[in-house]
C-alpha cells in the first residue's frame, strides 16, 4: 500500500484497518508496518531506524472491538507480536549493508497533535521508545489474523528532553524522505530472502 487511513482523520477503527482484512483474504502471509515517529530515547537520532519489537496501545478505540472476526480469537494472545525470525534477518541484513538500526517500543496514539514535552516524558517512562499516530491498530489485527509482522520506524523528531524542541509536519515529511531509502533497501532485502 502507499499510505494508510489514519484515525485522527475521523475513520473508525474497522476503516482504518479494512485494508489489512482484505489483504488477509487475499492470502498475504506477511506484512511490513513503517512509519514516521518521534523518538523518545535518549539514544536515538533525527534519521535513525527503529525496528519495533513491541508496541504500547494508547488508541481510546480498540481494532477488535466489537463482534470477533473469526479470523482469530476473541482473545488473541499478544506476547510476540512482531515476528522474530523477520527482525533477526533485518539485524543481519543492516549489518551487512551497515545500516545504523536500534531496536525499541513504539507507542501508538490518537494524534493529530504532536505531543507536548510531559506527554513525551510521560510515554518514555511508561516504557516507549518512540510514538506515533498509526501502525498499532493495522499490527493488531494483521496478528489476529495470524499474519507474521515485521514494523519499522523512521525518526522523524525528537521529545522529551530538557531542551524543547519544535516539531513541524515539513520537518518530520524530511526527515522521513531523508532515511526512506535506507528502509527501503533493508526491506527488499528482506523480501528478497523470504
């Protein structure tokens, strides 16, 4: 897909996510998630890829909510969300080509707004490494479906240090043009070696 619904666009949850149930009966097996986000860690630069290894849900609509599709469980378990297998081969594969990855957790929110200085203090306590406002509700029903996820994510900013930094939708679309290329090479790699 280019681009994806996006929920502070005013799309319910089963409209953001439509596009990963009709992949499902197309027979996909795998998806690849990416995004742009603001990184958290202290650790991460303007550039830099996250390969995501876990999520935080802070959507106030859940993708499941509702009748259960029977393409899972009414409960799905979500201790492995993002496969594996699939983040070894991109660790191997960025070794190889020398790209710079880092590994974290990526938390997914509502938006539109970019968050405010606490807010980002606040996320990283609770555990995230970067945030967004997409990518959680399409992985969560891709993995009820039993569809293996690789996600990665471009940092685009940064927040929650002690210098406040402005962040503007021109500067995070040219951050993310600037590393696409990167992502796009280790991704086809991957691909290639499915």
């Amino acid at each position: 897909m280019q681009g994806r619904f996006h929920y502070y666009e005013g799309y319910s949850m089963k409209e953001v996510t439509f596009a990963v149930r009709v992949m499902y009966e197309l027979g996909i097996k795998t998806l690849f998630v990416s995004n742009a986000s603001g990184g958290m860690n202290s650790e991460f630069k303007i550039g830099e890829l996250m390969i995501i290894v876990d999520h935080i849900n802070f959507f106030p609509e859940h993708p499941l909510h509702g009748k259960n599709f029977p393409t899972g469980p009414r409960f799905p378990d979500m201790h492995q969300v993002y496969d594996k297998d699939l983040i070894d081969m991109a660790d191997s594969i960025a070794k190889e080509k020398n790209i710079r990855v880092k590994h974290g957790v990526y938390v997914g929110v509502q938006g539109p707004t970019f968050e405010t200085p606490a807010e980002y203090r606040m996320y990283r306590i609770l555990g995230g490494d970067a945030i967004g406002m997409s990518t959680v509700p399409e992985v969560i029903v891709a993995h009820h479906c039993g569809i293996k996820i690789f996600g990665i994510s471009i940092i685009t900013d940064l927040g929650g240090f002690d210098v406040p930094v402005a962040v503007s939708h021109e500067e995070v679309q040219k951050a993310a043009n600037a590393a696409q290329p990167l992502m796009t090479e280790l991704m086809r790699e991957m691909i290639k070696r499915s």
